[in-house]
C-alpha cells in the first residue's frame, strides 16, 4: 500500500534554507525491506555535509539524515528475523529526515526492552563512532593520556566517558566554561578553553611535556596541526571528522622525528557487517544502560524545523546530542 509523508528533501546544496518539508510517495517495503515509522531522528554533522555538499549525493532531490529510531510497520518478501511491531535503530543509511521510510533489514539493528528509541537516536551513530574510535582504530588502555576535541559535543562526551572507563586521563578542548563544566561532568579531567588557551601548549603542561598518546579530532582544519604537535612518541592522531574543513596535507617526513602515527576513520567502515555491527552496539547499549555512558540529550526540535537545528549546530550552540521529533 502506498501513502504520503513528510520527509525533508534537498533539491540543491546550500545553506540550511535548502532544506524542504515535502510530501514523500511511500509504495510498500520490497524483498528483503521493513517499512519503518521513525519515532526519533538522530542530528549529526554528516547532515551538514550532505546539505552544504561537502558530502557529495549522487542525486537529487534526496532526502538526507543519517540516523533515526522507530517502529517496523510492514516487512517485504523474503524478510526473516524481523517482524511488524519490532523497536529498531539504524545508523548511516541516508534517509531518515522522514515520517516513514523504507529501508534494507540488514542495517538495522534490535532495540532491547530498555532502551528507548529517544536514546537510541540520540547514540547509534554517536556511540558507534565513539565504539570504534577507542575500541578499535586507537585501543585506549589504563595510563594512556587522551586529548578530546569538542570535547562536550555529543561524540565527545561519550568518548571522555568511555576513555574514562578504560583508565585514561582525559584531556578536552572546549569553547566555553558553560562547556568545560559539562565536559568535566562526564569523565574529561581536564577541560581546556580552546579560546582563552593555546590548547597544545595546555597538552603539554598537563602532561609535563610528554604529550598525549592519541587525539581524537573530528574538527579538522582548525586544529590538526596543533594536535600533532601535542602528540607523544609513537602518539596516534586519529582524524574523523572536519567541521571546520579539511585537515590539511602531512608530508610523512613530518611524523618521522616523534614516530607518529596518522589515521582517518569513518564509521561506515565499522557498521558494514551485520554481525559486527550488532556486537559493537551490544556493547556500547550495554554501558548505557549499565550508567557507564550517559548520552545528555541537550536539544528537541520539530523534523520540520530542522533549518533552525541545522543552524544552531553549526553556530555551536548545541551540547551533547539533538533529537529530531517527526
């Protein structure tokens, strides 16, 4: 059966205003498909970049939206292992700025009685993120020192608490005290004011000139180089993200003198198989609802709103995560 629903659709990239509450034909789940009802939508900053095209589409008009949480309405042929009436959550599958959706089983992942689909959008892709920033690109161990940039936004956060949890000092670049304050109250033991202090310089004193072991840096051209300078021998700067542009080239002659290492993440690599993706979320739900992680939920705002939540993402106005209400 066919309906209408609203989905938020591009047309052109650009600013937030490019953005369209539009009526979306939806036809019936196809073989191996569930129709999904979202009940949450999940806000990140691959959003922006589709919109603003730093993340190429390869068409438009295209719905965008990474992330979302919801009930399954209908299953198409062939379906197993999941049925109407299912609570499921998804993560980097474009799509989900929608009322209802349709989308492939295989990237979805069972929601346990206890967590909720609020939660469950505000962290599958955060907290997958934050999974395979220090479980697996960079393993953090007891007496490591870890460097967080924008360390109170929603990755950050939990990667101060999870860093925290497997022993490491935990060290966080932040834009205000209002911040700081936050990022202390979820494992960063030493906040740093990125605009009143030369954060590489606070690296190393905290460190007594050491360095950190590893940076985790989702904000790229601003403070790439800095970040290696504040890395210890053998440290790993781990780049996953460029809110404020492309990191810039590294000659390898330049990671010699310490013995430096350099890697980009991208959380596709990680959820691809159905199997390790359910692992790693098994886990990472598992320390939320253990209180190990806290996801805050800072920010709600209408999906049909979601220009005003767009700005104020990249205004910096935001904490921790942002849900999306269909």
């Amino acid at each position: 059966m066919t309906e209408t629903v609203k989905a938020i659709r591009i047309h052109q990239t650009g600013g937030p205003d490019v953005m369209r509450w539009e009526d979306v034909e939806l036809g019936p789940p196809g073989p191996g498909e569930a129709r999904l009802r979202h009940t949450a939508v999940g806000l990140n900053y691959i959003d922006v970049g589709h919109r603003s095209g730093s993340y190429p589409l390869t068409s438009f008009p295209s719905v965008i939206g990474m992330e979302g949480a919801g009930v399954i309405e209908a299953i198409g042929e062939g379906v197993s292992g999941f049925a109407a009436g299912d609570r499921v959550t998804y993560c980097m599958t474009l799509g989900s700025y929608s009322q209802a959706r349709n989308i492939n089983v295989d990237r979805l992942i069972k929601l346990e009685a206890d967590t909720s689909e609020e939660i469950a959008a505000a962290a599958t892709l955060q907290g997958l993120t934050a999974h395979y920033l220090v479980r697996e690109l960079y393993p953090v161990g007891d007496g490591d020192t870890v460097l967080v940039q924008a360390a109170a936004g929603g990755v950050g956060l939990l990667l101060c608490q999870w860093a925290k949890h497997l022993g490491a000092t935990v060290l966080g670049t932040v834009g205000t005290a209002e911040k700081a304050k936050l990022a202390a109250a979820h494992g960063c033991d030493h906040p740093i004011l990125y605009r009143e202090t030369d954060f590489g310089e606070a690296v190393l004193e905290l460190t007594d000139g050491k360095g950190a072991n590893v940076v985790y840096d989702a904000i790229g051209k601003d403070t790439f180089d800095k970040g290696l300078d504040a890395l210890a021998e053998r440290g790993w700067m781990v780049s996953y993200g460029q809110s404020s542009g492309p990191a810039p080239a590294v000659d390898p002659a330049r990671l010699g003198p310490k013995g430096l290492n350099l890697t980009r993440g991208g959380l596709n690599l990680f959820v691809r198989d159905p199997a390790i993706r359910a692992r790693n979320a098994a886990e990472m739900f598992g320390l939320i609802e253990d209180g190990v992680l806290k996801v805050e939920i800072n920010q709600r705002y209408a999906l049909a709103e979601v220009a005003t939540a767009h700005a104020d993402l990249e205004g910096r106005k935001t904490t921790g995560s942002t849900i999306l209400e269909p």
